[in-house]
C-alpha cells in the first residue's frame, strides 16, 4: 500500500454516499488525488440525474477541495503505451479507464476502484475499496 491514492469514480461515488468502509480508508491514505476524467463523468451522471442543481455543486465542492490532477503531454505518452499494451494483449478496457491508468502511472498513485478491469493494466498499483 503506496498511501498515495487516485480515486476511480466508483469510489467518488461511494465517498459522496458516506461508504463507512470507504471513509476510513480515506482517512488512512496519505495522499489522495482526483483527475479531471473521473470528475468529468462524475459530472456526466449529474447531468443525467433527477436532482442535477444538488449533484453538481456536491462535485464543485469535491473537486474544489480536491487535488484534481489533468493530462498534458506525458499522460498522452503513457495512455498510448497501456492502450498498445492492451490491444496487444488482447485485454481492451473502457477509454476512460485507460486515462485514469495513464494518470496513475504518470504520478506513481495507487488506482482505487471497484472494477476489476484495470488488472489488465501492466505496471498499476491497485486496490480494491
């Protein structure tokens, strides 16, 4: 355990839910970072909810009191080195995922998340909260 986490958006949501579990270990970590993928389709199922108004400003507070960490140059470098190794090994995974993968890499973060996917991806710390 890295103590330096990258939270995927399954795990934002469980946070945003008040997840005992999930709290704990947050309280725990030593670092924890947001990227702008998981809070674009955090915003995504806002938009798509029936209470929008309340869900969004629940997400601009979490991501103005969060590390929200984007993509520049380096990222594209490592999403197109996990997507060829992906492709190459026959183990496609959802595009944003790849980003979020590419994002981890880049910082030296442990992946938190509940899918079980991103085992496909060589080279990523992750658990499962």
């Amino acid at each position: 355990m890295s103590g330096r986490y990258l939270l995927d958006t399954n795990v934002v949501i469980a946070v945003l839910g008040e997840d005992a579990a999930v709290l704990d270990r947050l309280g725990a970590a030593q670092e924890v970072f947001l990227c702008s993928i998981v809070l674009g389709e955090l915003y995504y199922g806002a938009r798509n909810s029936a209470r929008v108004a309340e869900n969004v400003a629940r997400i601009d507070a979490l991501g103005a009191a969060s590390v929200v960490l984007g993509c520049d140059a380096t990222t594209a470098a490592t999403y197109g080195r996990v997507k060829a190794a992906l492709r190459q090994a026959g183990t496609p995974i959802p595009e944003n995922d790849i980003w979020i993968a590419a994002i981890a890499r880049q910082h030296d973060l442990t992946v938190v998340s509940r899918d079980g996917h991103f085992t496909a991806v060589d080279h990523l710390a992750l658990e499962r909260w």
